[in-house]
C-alpha cells in the first residue's frame, strides 16, 4: 500500500512524544503547509487536511504531537519573521 501525502507529513514533520504536549489546530496545519512548500506540493484545503486527520485519529485539542525537520524550522520561521 502507497504512503498517502499526510503519512508522509505525519512520520516527517511531527513526533509524538508521549506526553499531553499538543499541535492546536491553526500549528498542525501551517505546519502542513510548510511540509508542503518544502515537498514542492500544493497543499490540499484545509477541510481535506481535517478530515484525513480524524481518520488517523489526530486531534487537534490533544495529540501529543511536536514538531520536528525542516519543516518545523519553516513554520517557525514564517511564524515569526522578527526572529531573523
């Protein structure tokens, strides 16, 4: 079976770290987003995003997900461009 586009997102750009830290909604998805622009890939809306996200049973009110890769850094980044 192929890896869909958010398992790869998920095993690339997040990790879970076991603890009730968590990705609230609008990070999970410019983290996304971010992945994306990296990957060289349109990013799919943000309902299509949500819907696979429940699927893998990712919430967005507790997931104890963190970000990581150069993803994250991108995020960051764009986030808060008074860091640079």
């Amino acid at each position: 079976m192929a890896t869909s586009q958010y398992d790869q997102f998920l095993n690339e750009a997040t990790a879970d770290d076991g603890t009730d830290s968590t990705l609230g909604r609008d990070c999970l998805y410019g983290l996304y987003t971010s992945w994306c622009f990296l990957q060289q890939r349109a990013p799919r809306p943000e309902g299509a995003f949500w819907a696979a996200m429940r699927k893998k049973h990712v919430d967005p009110g507790h997931n104890g997900l963190r970000m990581k890769g150069p993803a994250a850094a991108d995020y960051i980044l764009a986030s808060y461009p008074g860091l640079v």
